[in-house]
C-alpha cells in the first residue's frame, strides 16, 4: 500500500500503441523493465499523459493488470479519475485488487471554489472507499483548478487515506514552501509530494523540500539521478546533469505536442516500437523531429545515455 512517506521517482508511463491503434505489449513490457532498470521507485500509470480517456474500461483495466504484474516489486499508481464515482469506484477497486499501491484522483475542470474542491474529494473517498491510499493531482495548467495550499491542507486532514500530493502548479516553489511549511507547524500532517512538469522545475523543487520526482519525461534516468544527487547534497552534480537534459525537456513539454515528443523519444531509444498514439492525437513533422534529432545529439554529448538510439 501506498504511505505517506513515499519517495523517490514514479514515472508516468505513456501507453504504448501499435499503428493500428491497438495496445502494444510487448513495448508495454520493455518500457516497465526499463523503469525497473534505471532505478525508478515506483510507475505511475492511466495518468493524463497515458491516454487513459482513449481506452476503454476493459483495456485500462488489462494495462493495470499487465504492468504490475511485470513489475510486482514496486507500487503502481493508477489513475481513476472519471466523470462520475462509479466508474472511478470500479476502476480503483478493481486496481487494488490486481495489486495496486494507491490510486490518482484529479479534480473535474467545473470545480471553482474552496469548498466545490473539497467536498469532490471527499465524496470520492465516499466512492472509491476510505480503505484505498489516494494521490491529489494538482495540475491547474491542464486542469483549470485552483488548489490553495489550505485547500489542499484540509483535503490531506479531512482524508486520512489522502497519502501524496502529485504538485505540478507553475509556478509552484512557494507552494512547496508553504506546505512542508504547515507541516513543520503541526497543522499538516506528513505527505509525500511528488512533482510533475515533465520535470522542468525538479532542480528546485527538490531544494524546497519535495520528496521526488512523478512525471514522464523520456529519460527517466535523469529524473532518478537528479533525486539522488540532491538527496545526496550534490547540488551542483544535480544542477549540472538537469542543465545538460533542459532545453530537450522544454521541447518535451510543448502544449499539443508533447506527448508526440517523448513517444518520438522513446522510440528512438528502443524502448518503444512506435510513436503512434492512438486517434485523436497529433504526430511530429520531418521539422520537428530533426529538431528533436539536434536536441539528442546535443545531449549526448553531455550524457552518453542519448547517444544510445535504435537506427532510423
């Protein structure tokens, strides 16, 4: 089960897709070995970067099921998130049961104030059952909801099953401060923060406090090294490495196309057969992707990791 001192790295994988659209197993697999391989804590899966809304309950369910049992060793989190409780109740009972650590609940775009906020996730606790350790997704960016830090304080002490705070505001450093700021108080209780952000701030973010790193950047031994170093007081080794990984990581996070960035990526390091997300979904142009193509070499001269690509 998913606790409130989680730490480390939880990539969020993609969903690997064939051309035709169908899932794609057997990239599914060499992308969680990978994780595996590079150290990661832990994978998160069904998040907004994973396409989940293009799958049907039956497939989420099967990707759940196939991923943790690739990787039984580490705790999976599973996005639940739906427009209503009872497919969220299904889903994330039906996780659990597969062998989940803890599930993922983003608010509905319609919430606005204090208290729409958090009432929802009190009746999704209500829903999913007060039993299954639960993750707030913090993303106003792509979401359009406002989280204070005292919001987001009452749902963690109002909730019990509350374990994690994913924090992908921007931006979001005085938030972090604020929060591990309660808690230094007594007026919060402890909670993992993991940040997203395909990582662009985590160089920071790590310094104000957050426990590690849950986002999808495509070379997520950098995300694993990064944590390290600063858990290890290497600031500067830490600084340096992000340094050398920023300018493909913004490029990464291009509103539309980001997505097609880091599947384009994935694919080149082998770890994906195909780029192909599955309709409605936007591809790279020939432009574009000797752009990425720059960034890589670029890179692989600061991290032979990037150097390291199937033949086109």
């Amino acid at each position: 089960m998913l606790t409130a001192d989680a730490a480390g790295v939880f990539p969020i994988a993609p969903t690997p897709f064939l051309p035709d659209g169908a899932l794609d197993w057997a990239s599914t697999d060499r992308m969680i070995d990978h994780y595996v391989g590079c150290g990661a804590t832990g994978v998160t899966i069904l998040g907004i970067m994973g396409e989940a809304p293009k799958l049907d309950s039956d497939e989420a369910l099967a990707f759940a099921k196939r991923t943790i049992k690739r990787a039984p060793q580490l705790p999976f989190i599973v996005g639940v998130s739906a427009p209503g409780f009872a497919a969220m109740r299904a889903l994330a009972r039906a996780v659990m049961d597969q062998g989940a650590a803890g599930v993922m609940i983003a608010p509905p775009s319609s919430l606005r104030t204090d208290d729409q906020i958090v009432t929802y996730y009190a009746q999704a606790v209500e829903a999913i059952g007060a039993d299954i350790p639960f993750v707030i997704q913090d993303y106003p960016l792509t979401l359009s909801v406002i989280m204070t830090p005292n919001v987001i304080r009452r749902i963690v002490m109002d909730n019990s099953s509350c374990v994690m705070l994913k924090h992908e505001d921007w931006p979001g450093l005085e938030k972090i401060s604020t929060l591990r700021k309660f808690q230094s108080e007594g007026t919060l209780r402890p909670i993992s923060i993991l940040t997203g952000n395909g990582g662009l701030f985590l160089d920071f973010e790590m310094e104000r406090g957050v426990d590690g790193a849950m986002t999808g950047y495509a070379f997520p031994e950098l995300l694993v090294d990064v944590v390290a170093f600063q858990k290890a007081g290497r600031r500067d080794d830490a600084h340096n490495l992000f340094d050398a990984h920023l300018p493909l990581m913004r490029y990464e996070q291009q509103q539309g196309v980001g997505l097609a960035v880091r599947k384009y990526t994935l694919m080149r390091r082998g770890i994906l057969a195909s780029d192909a997300q599955r309709k409605p979904g936007s591809g790279l142009s020939e432009k574009a992707k000797a752009e990425v193509e720059y960034l890589l070499a670029r890179l692989a001269k600061h991290d032979p990791r990037a150097g390291h690509l199937k033949p086109l």
